[in-house]
C-alpha cells in the first residue's frame, strides 16, 4: 500500500500478526512506537513494526510511504490493511 502524507498527518499503524514494514519514499517520517525512542525516516529508510506492536508516525515534511506486512522470505508482500488516521 502506498500512501502520500500532507505535513503534519498522524496515521496509526498496527503491527497485527507478523508485524508490518514502513519504509519512507520521499519526505521525512517522524515514527514513534512506545520504546521511549523516536525514529525519523528519510528517503530509502524502513522500520518494522513487530507483531502486535502499535505506531504513531507524522509527516514532518509531505512525505509518501510503502506499507507492507512483513513476510520473510516472501518477494511478494500484500498490503498492510489496518491503517487509521489519528
């Protein structure tokens, strides 16, 4: 899934069973996941989201992203489905 984030957008991210990889395409993201840390994503930057973990990010900068579940192993990864703008 693909998704274009105006400044300053929130989106909720659900980590669900096997958890879920979100990787910046353009713009900066700015990703929290209740680690007490913060982690910013610039062009060609991912970070997954284990299984069962929940994410807050926001466009810093217009930004697009790829959502994708996490398959290992697997080339063809289908769309993350449980996305929600806070």
């Amino acid at each position: 899934m693909e998704c274009c984030l105006a400044q300053g957008e929130l989106l909720r991210l659900e980590g669900e069973k096997n958890g879920v990889v979100l990787r910046c395409t353009s713009g900066v993201i700015w990703l929290t996941c209740g680690d007490s840390r913060d982690y910013l994503l610039s062009p060609g930057r991912s970070f997954t989201l284990a299984a069962g973990q929940s994410a807050v990010a926001e466009a810093l900068h217009t930004a697009e992203c790829t959502l994708k579940h996490n398959s290992v192993g697997n080339a063809m990864q289908r769309p993350a489905i449980r996305l929600a703008a806070c």
